[in-house]
C-alpha cells in the first residue's frame, strides 16, 4: 500500500529540488518535515506542502497509519521550459532558459 502526491509545473529547477529530496528520502515523514522545515532552500516550502498532501492522501484515501509513514520515493523530473529574451549590446539578444520541475513523493507504512 502506497500513498502518493504529485506537484507538477513547479518553478524551480529540478536541480535545485533533487539536492532537498536526497535529504528526505528514506526518512520517517515527521522526520522530513523537520528537515524540510529548517533547510534553508528554496525548495524547501513546496516540497512541504506536497509531503503534507502525502501525508492527506494516506491517512484519507489509504485509511494508513501516519506515525508508521515514511517517504519510499521521492524523484524530480523535468517540465517545461520558459524560454525569455535578455535584450544585451549591439541590439543582441541571449536566451534565458526558466526551468519547470515536477515532484513525486511516495508513502509507505512501515511493516
């Protein structure tokens, strides 16, 4: 049995999140929020919210135990990409990438 919850088009980097996810994973989920909760990262406030809607999901959905949960999978995959113009010298223009990330989080009860 599983619980999962999924953010999707997220305007961050999936660089960025997956240095936050490896800090979560395989972790207890009150453990991962506290960690989620004192990282200073960007990151940090949406992957909160998702472990949140997780934590929702099997306790609503899958009737789990939310002691026992802790985070089985965690993985980022890249969206979208914004492309934007940064007009530079000479009537040039460079390209600026605004990257799209989506997040998936996975519960499991601990046996």
């Amino acid at each position: 049995m599983e619980a999962r919850a999924e953010l999707k088009y997220a305007r961050i980097s999936p660089r960025k999140v997956k240095i936050v996810l490896d800090l979560i994973r395989n972790k207890p989920c009150d453990y991962a929020m506290a960690v989620l909760k004192h990282t200073p990262k960007a990151a940090c406030e949406d992957l909160q919210k998702l472990l949140k809607s997780a934590m929702a999901n099997a306790e609503n959905n899958h009737n789990m135990d939310v002691s026992r949960l802790y985070v089985a999978e965690c993985f980022v995959s890249q969206g979208p990409i914004l492309k934007r113009i940064r007009p530079r010298a000479q009537g040039r223009a460079y390209r600026i990438d605004k990257k799209t990330s989506h997040v998936t989080l996975v519960l499991k009860e601990k046996e």
